[in-house]
C-alpha cells in the first residue's frame, strides 16, 4: 500500500487591498478571464489565472457547452493550456474569479472536485505545491 497526501492552502483576506501586489494582479488577470467566458446557459462567468515560475500568467475561463458535460471549467482550461504550452514551467499561484448576474458572491468559491483533481494532479506532475509556504 502506499500513502499519498493532497494538501491545499487557501488564504482568505478581509478586503482586496490587503492582498500583496502580486495577488492582486493575478486576480485582475482572472476577473479579465471571466469577462470573456462563455457561459450563455449558466450565465456564471469563472477566470482562472496560473502564475509560473518563469512569470507567465496563463488563464483560463469557464467555457459552456449545450451537450453537457462536455464544457471545462476556468481553473481546467488555465491549467491544461499551462501543461501544453509550459509544460516543464511549475505554477506558484492561481487566482480564481467569478460572477453571475443572479445573486451577489461575497465569499470565496472552492473549486468543484474534478478542477480540485486536476490542480492537485499537476502539483503531483511538478512534484512541488502550487502555493508554496512564506518563509
């Protein structure tokens, strides 16, 4: 038998502006992705921005499909166009974002479980954790 442990972090502020300057730029880069997703049945816009180590910020959104379930979510498409086109390149980060123009979202969304797979399987891949502990 062997062991595995699939740990997340997750680091919820008060207000936007006590986030660092760089996680405020990833989630700009995440609210522009979820302004461009197409989600015409749901009407619930997601963007998705992977910082890598070399810099790139790769993003994604959540893109619908009339033969469900064959539309991906934001985190998916970000991350699967990092592994194609940065496939050697870790993440430090990702920022997500979302909104409807059904009810207000006030508080952080988890990823569903098949984004939260995926997320966990590429920190397997590059064999390091996507948010990495401050020293």
């Amino acid at each position: 038998m062997r062991n595995f442990e699939i740990v997340t972090r997750v680091a919820e502020y008060a207000t936007e502006s006590e986030l660092p300057e760089l996680s405020r730029n990833l989630l700009a880069e995440a609210r522009k992705a979820a302004e461009k997703a197409y989600a015409p049945y749901s009407e619930f816009h997601v963007g998705a921005a992977l910082l890598l180590e070399n810099g790139t910020v790769v993003t994604g959104n959540n893109q619908e499909n009339a033969a469900y379930p064959s539309g991906l979510c934001a985190e998916r498409v970000a991350v699967f166009a990092a592994g194609a086109q940065f496939p050697d390149i870790p993440a430090q980060a990702i920022a997500i974002s979302c909104k409807t123009p059904h009810f207000s979202i006030d508080t952080p969304l988890s990823p569903c479980g098949a984004c939260r797979q995926v997320l966990a399987e590429y920190e397997s891949r590059h064999k390091q954790p996507t948010l990495k502990k401050k020293k």
